[in-house]
C-alpha cells in the first residue's frame, strides 16, 4: 500500500499515547492540567516569527534530546558497513566550513590538452556536416532557450543531491580528479539522482555553469575509477563545446513530440549521427582519466549487462572477443550488414562493443600513448 506524505511520522494505533486501551477521565485529569500549564508557557510570544508547522518540530523535553544524541553516537551493532567507497573523514566540532577535496593522485599529462588532441574521426566528419547546416545553432538555442534550461537547473537543484567537499565528498573528489586531468578550468557541477536505471548525463546550454547528473544505480553498479570514467565522459562533452546539439539531439532521440515538426527528417538523422559519433570522443576522455582501458572497457560491460551481484565474474578480454564476434558477423552477410546499420541508426548511443572495440584500438595507438607520455 502506498504511503500518504503524512506517513514520515508514524502513526500511533490505538486510542491511548502508546496505542493501548484509553485511561480514566479521573486517572488523567491531574496530568492533563500540568501538560495544559506546560504547553501554554511554552507557546512563542506574540512577535515571534515561528511558522505553525514548525511546532511539531519541538523538542518537549531536554533530557529526551540529550539520550537521542547520546544514541546517534553510538556505533551501529557489527562494526561499520564495508564498501568499495572511501568512508567520509570525521570532522571537529570546531570545523566550521568542510575542506575542499584535493586527490594529489590524479594522473596528470605531460602537456597541454586540447579538445582535438582526442577528438575521435567521426566526431570531426559529422561536426562539420552539422555546422555546414545553415541556422542549426540558432534554432537548438532558440528551442533550448533560458526558460527550458532554467526548469532543468531548478528541477535538479530540488530532487537531486549535489556533491561537493562536505556531500559525498568520494564522489567529489572523482569529478575534481577527472576535471584536473583533462585541464578543465571550470569543474561543473554534480547531482547524484535517486533512479533505478543506470545512467549519466550533461547539461551545458547557453553559457551558464554546466552540470553532470548520476543515478544512483550507478553509482552502485561500478567501481570508484569506472564511476571516474563515467564522469569524465560527461565532462568531455562541455571541454568538447557539446552543449547546445547534445541537448538538441537528446530531445529528439527522447521522442519529445512538441520538438519534431520543427526540424526535418535530414537534420534529425544528422543530429543523431553526430550524437553517436561524439560518445566515442568523450570514451577517450574517459581512457584519459584513468589511463587504464580495462577500467572503461569494464563500464561499457556493465551498462551493458551488469549487476553488482556478478561484477567479480565480469570478463573484459571476453566482451572485447565478443565486439570481434559482432564485427565478423555484421560483415558475413548482406543481411548482417543491412541489420546492424539499421540498428545502430535507430539508437542514440553506439553498442556497447563498438564502443569497446573503438576505445581498446585506441589505447593502442601512438596517438593515446603521445598524450600520455609513453611515446
């Protein structure tokens, strides 16, 4: 049965104050003189501001409030909860304002990094078929106005967490380690959202400060460097200036019917090549971040048929034999051919073997080695 909004406090059963039988007019009319006395001594004088619903909120007694924060010191039976996640320092009391995350680990490249430095082929190719489309980009920030982008800000601000040095501060410290990495100067900002389907996403429209978004089931299923991954892939679309058509193009690969009619079957079918051809790019961003391609080869395996109950039987030079798999049957026939092109232009992300394959040839290529430093 579902809950109503005023099920946060338990109801009590029953008819007396602990759900038992009611007492006796005379057993009770003492104590309820004192607690009358009690409460009207306790009531705000005429000019204080407290709102009515806050009332509620009172602690009625010292002593309670004293044995409820002596309990909430106390260890939980067991010991602490083990987890891949670094546990969140304690703090004095005397520490007013939280430290800022600093990770000193972070891998670093040996010189400065540009945009193009990782830009994958197709990416370039589609980009520039997209910017040789008179009006595009004024059309995506016309229909990607302010006021959309505002809802999107606000919607986030209210039903997501936003980290930070004193709020998940692990995961914090993930986005500053891949931001320093790929030479970010602004770190977006990021939300952790309550959902059950794994994902990550980006918001950069219009020049104000862009965000990165995880779901919490995300955050479950991969480890911290595959989270880190995830996080510099979203990062990679603003260092990448996505902003305006990766938004555009999820709007339409979304189905939003309202956006549809405005912009032609061509432009929509360009906009999604583009869409699938710049995922490769921010792979690679990703590859840079932890400069370990099993680490993001293993997330695409994840998104793609993982759960944190069989992680440990997770195989990543199988998954990358079954991309050849892919490659080899897509090629046997004209059928296989037909099928995987249709397939892959129906989808806003390429496969996840594709993207596998694309991001182990990669991390084989003087191009990634250059950039790392090992060549």
């Amino acid at each position: 049965m579902r809950a109503s909004a005023h099920s946060f406090t338990a109801a009590r059963g029953g008819s007396g104050p602990a759900g038992g039988a009611a007492a006796s007019p005379a057993a009770v009319s003492a104590p309820r003189r004192q607690q009358r006395a009690a409460r009207v001594a306790r009531r705000p004088a005429a000019g204080s501001q407290q709102a009515p619903g806050m009332r509620a909120l009172e602690w009625k007694e010292e002593a309670p409030r004293q044995a409820l924060q002596q309990q909430q010191r106390r260890p939980p039976p067991g010991g602490p909860p083990t987890s891949a996640w670094p546990a969140a320092p304690a703090r004095s009391p005397q520490q007013q304002q939280p430290q800022p995350a600093r990770r000193p680990g972070a891998p670093q490249l040996p010189r400065r990094l540009r945009p193009d430095d990782f830009r994958h082929p197709l990416d370039r190719q589609n980009t520039a078929l997209l910017r040789s489309l008179p009006g595009l980009e004024v059309v995506a920030k016309a229909l990607m106005g302010p006021v959309a982008e505002e809802v999107l800000v606000i919607e986030n601000l209210g039903s997501s967490i936003k980290t930070g040095p004193g709020q998940l501060p692990s995961v914090h410290a993930l986005l500053v380690d891949a931001a320093t990495t790929l030479q970010m100067g602004t770190v977006p900002d990021l939300y952790v959202r309550q959902s059950p389907h794994p994902n990550a996403y980006t918001l950069a429209v219009n020049g104000r400060r862009p965000f990165v978004v995880l779901h919490t089931s995300l955050v479950e299923l991969l480890s911290p460097q595959e989270l880190k991954a995830v996080i510099a892939h979203e990062l990679a679309h603003v260092a990448c200036d996505h902003g305006v058509w990766l938004t555009m193009a999820n709007v339409l690969a979304s189905g939003t019917v309202g956006l549809l009619p405005v912009v032609s079957d061509s432009v929509q079918d360009a906009l999604l090549r583009w869409r699938r051809a710049v995922e490769l790019t921010c792979d690679r961003a990703a590859l840079l971040a932890v400069q370990d391609c099993s680490v993001v080869v293993g997330a695409l395996m994840k998104l793609a048929g993982g759960c944190p109950s069989l992680a440990h039987e997770l195989s990543v030079d199988s998954f990358l034999q079954q991309a050849r798999s892919y490659d080899e049957a897509a090629a046997s026939s004209l059928i296989g051919w037909y099928f995987s092109n249709a397939h892959a232009r129906a989808l806003s992300h390429p496969l996840p073997v594709m993207r596998a394959r694309e991001v182990d040839r990669w991390a084989a290529s003087d191009e990634y080695r250059r950039l790392v430093g090992g060549g």
